[in-house]
C-alpha cells in the first residue's frame, strides 16, 4: 500500500509574530511548500484519487478549510509558484462573509473569487453549510445541511468535487450513529470525508470516510514539518 500523507491549513498571515494555532505565516508556508517541490513530492487532488490503486513514493495531498481571502492573497500564489495542488473547502453559508463560527475577524471568499480560481492548482470541496459540528445534528439537520449545500452550488454554478472536511474535524464517532451519517453522505454523492486524525494514511483508504489529515500548526518549525510529513503529529510536540 502507498502512503498518503493529508496537509491540513487554516489562515495565512504576513506578521510572523502572529504564526501560531490555525495560523501559519507567509514565510514558514513557503518555506514547507519549497521544501515539498524541491524534494519532488507529488500533490493530488482527491479527483486524481479516482481508479488509482498505487502512488508515487513521495504523494501528498495539501488541503486548506474555510476559503477565507488570506488563503487567496497568500495561498494560492505559493502553490502556483512552487507548482503543487491543493483541496480548498467552502462552508456554504458564509461565502462572501466572514468567519462568524469563530471570532468573524477573517473575510471569506466571494462566489466571484470562488470562479477565479484556477482549478489546475485548486479543487473545492464541502466544509458543511454553517459550519456546526456534526456529532450535533440529527439526521433530518445532516440532510438539510445537504439540500443548503447543494441548492448553493446549483444556484452559484460551482465546480465542487464530492469530497467533504468535516467542520473541526468533528463526526459522530458511535457505530450506530456513523453509519447514519455515512448514509446521508453517500446519498449525497460523497466520494470521501475528512476527519483530523494527524497520521499519515494508507492509500487505497481503510474507510474513505475517515480519510486523517495532519493538522499543520503555525508554530511549527521547518524540521517538524518534516517529521509530520513521514509521521504525523507526535505526542512529545
């Protein structure tokens, strides 16, 4: 089996005072993303998955949640310099807003920045409608938050690949309950759901709805970046 490490980021910020948690500075991020073209990995989309069975020794695929416009001005410059692809997902209800399921402080992208992007670097995704938690909602809440979704994506004429990052990693973790999620997801067309897990996957997936990403903090170094990519989170950092 190949491995298949998932790259999970949040904002881009310029100060690197400010690189910590969720948010990574413009320097540290080109610095993962030169390190990754020099040392020739291969980014995916999850699209690039299909009717695959093996990888390449050095696969990756790079991941960004709430499409917020840092990740447009910071983000998406880096990848098309350094050449990589990466998964963009878009929580519905608050595109052209701002992140209001946290503090509200960062601008989401508009539907018209959303059309611009290049789909040869960028794949979008689902990240929920109102960004809740699913563990939260009851089946009637999940297949609503489905009809939201999708009613947005015909309405807005996007390009959105059937590939779903759970909002804070979070999903109903009791069997009976999974499997009713499970459901509703692969009614919907859902091809994968991602959780956080911060382990490195093998490829083809175990369970394509428990697809782990590693979740990159901006505090990280340079050298544990690296030991993310071979290993995933370790519990003495």
């Amino acid at each position: 089996m190949s491995k298949l490490p998932i790259l999970m980021y949040h904002n881009v910020v310029i100060d690197e005072a400010k690189s910590l948690d969720l948010s990574i500075s413009v320097s540290k991020l080109e610095s993962q993303f030169k390190f990754l073209h020099e040392n020739n990995y291969t980014t995916f989309h999850f699209k690039d998955l299909e009717n695959l069975k093996e990888l390449p020794s050095k696969s990756i695929i790079i991941t960004f949640d709430d499409v917020t416009e840092c990740q447009l001005i910071y983000a998406v410059p880096l990848l098309k310099k350094y050449q990589l692809k990466a998964s963009f997902f878009i929580p519905f209800s608050f595109v052209g807003n701002f992140d209001y399921w946290i503090e509200g402080k960062e601008k989401i992208m508009s539907v018209e920045q959303l059309k611009g992007l290049d789909s040869n670097f960028i794949e979008l995704g689902y990240h929920s409608f109102e960004h809740k938690r699913y563990s939260s909602l009851s089946k009637e809440e999940l297949e609503a938050d489905f009809i939201k979704s999708n009613n947005f994506i015909a309405d807005n004429e996007l390009d959105i690949k059937p590939v779903l990052a759970y909002p804070f990693g979070n999903y109903a973790k009791k069997d009976a309950e999974f499997a009713v999620f499970k459901k509703v997801m692969r009614e919907n067309g859902m091809k994968y759901g991602l959780r956080i897990g911060n382990r490195v996957n093998k490829f083809p997936f175990k369970n394509d709805y428990l697809v782990k990403r590693i979740d990159i903090k901006g505090e990280d170094s340079l050298f544990r970046f690296k030991l993310k990519l071979k290993i995933g989170k370790l519990k003495l950092f």
